[in-house]
C-alpha cells in the first residue's frame, strides 16, 4: 500500500506484516503498553520511556517530513519488531499530543490549560 498527501514529497510504502508470538513477547519486554494508546490494530510502536504505543502510522507520516523518515526507516527494518524510540519525549507531552490525533468526544472539545494549548 503506498500513501500519498498533498504535503508529502514522495509516496511512503506501508508494507504491514503480522508479528509472530516471540516478536510480540520481545516488544512487550521492552516497555508496558500504554492503557489508552496501544491499539490492537495500530501499524506503528513508539517507545516512549518505558512505556509503548501502538498507533497509525498515518496520522504521523501524513503531515510530518520528520516522522515520514522516520517510518521510512520502521518499514525497511527487518525480523524483529524494534519500537521507534522518540528520545527527549516524556509520555505526558506524548500523550497530550495522542489526545488531539485521538478525540475521546468529538462534541466536547477537552479542557486544556494555556500551557497545554501552547
């Protein structure tokens, strides 16, 4: 599957493979899934801290030059499952950031403090 976006430069090959028994006992030796961002069906694992999420590649390759390149690299990576660790990301920042990709209540916006919408 290619994705492409009026914003990307090129096309990003979104080849997905199901992970095996082991790879997944590997990954989860890693970090603790996040409760609310690891999704069963996400195509991405970021480590952030000790702590992972599995969510959609294209939220993040859609309109970031810098996370296509970084996803370029995830998809040519072979065997194993290896998250993509963010370094210098808390998960607090991680997860406000998850919070605007992934609305709980379309209808109510969350209350955020003037820092938080900086």
């Amino acid at each position: 599957m290619s994705l492409t976006s009026s914003h990307a430069s090129s096309p990003v090959d979104l080849t997905i493979t199901e992970p095996t028994v082991d790879q997944i006992q590997e990954l989860d030796a890693k970090g603790t899934r996040h409760p609310k961002y690891y999704f069963e069906d996400g195509n991405i694992v970021f480590q952030v801290e000790d702590t992972l999420y599995n969510v959609h590649r294209y939220f993040f390759a859609r309109d970031s030059a810098h996370f296509r390149a970084i996803l370029q690299g995830a998809v040519q990576r072979t065997a194993a499952i290896e998250p993509c660790v963010l370094s210098g990301v808390n998960c607090a920042d991680f997860d406000e950031f998850l919070a605007i990709l992934y609305p709980t209540d379309f209808r109510r916006p969350a209350k955020k403090t003037t820092a938080q919408s900086i």
